[in-house]
C-alpha cells in the first residue's frame, strides 16, 4: 500500500443538491473539492485527513484558502461529532462554496486577475 499516493480525482457531482441537510453541506463540499483539484493539480493524499488537504493547498488557493478551510471543518463537524445539522449549516456551506466558485472565475489559484 503506498500512502502517498493520491486518491483518483472526483467527479462533478450532480447538478442539484439533495435535500437532506447534511448531505447537502457534503454536496457543496464535494463540488468545490473539485473545482479545487482543477485549480491547483492536487488531490488529497490517501493518508490526508480532509484538513490536512485543505492546509496542503491553502496557500496555492491564496484568499479562497480561508473559506475552503471553513467548509472544510464545517464538513469535518457534520462528519465526525453528534452535531446536528442545521438549515443555517447548509446556507453557511452552500455560501462559501459560491464563494470559491465566483472567485475562482475572476482570479487564479494564487488570487490572481485572470486578466492580468
């Protein structure tokens, strides 16, 4: 078994979120992961922890390293405590992923203008 090798990269999940709350956080998450892979080339390690590669790649990311940790730990929260999931959660989460997305389209992984 060779831990540093990556995890294959993930599709695009499907176009609507469900409606399950904390599936929908997971959903948002997911999207960005990818949209994450795409943008920096990197994909988490089998051996990383979802934090960890979020820590891997924040500094690639540059300022929309701050809300894919967020939905990050979120994510981490509904995953790994007895917390329950609140609609306000899955606004939180669906916020910051719209936020990379719309970043992301305007500036580069670094935070770059992509018309620089």
């Amino acid at each position: 078994v060779n831990d540093a090798a990556q995890m294959p990269e993930l599709k695009l999940p499907d176009k609507s979120p469900p409606k399950a709350i904390p599936e929908r956080v997971v959903y948002w998450y997911r999207r960005t992961l990818f949209l994450i892979q795409r943008l920096t080339g990197m994909s988490p390690r089998t051996h990383q922890t979802l934090r960890e590669f979020a820590a891997s790649v924040n500094r690639t990311l540059g300022p929309l390293g701050r809300p894919f940790l967020d939905l990050t730990r979120l994510v981490e929260r509904l995953t790994y405590s007895p917390y329950r999931a609140t609609e306000a959660d899955a606004d939180f989460g669906e916020s910051l992923a719209r936020r990379i997305d719309e970043s992301a389209a305007t500036a580069g992984p670094g935070g770059e203008d992509a018309g620089a």
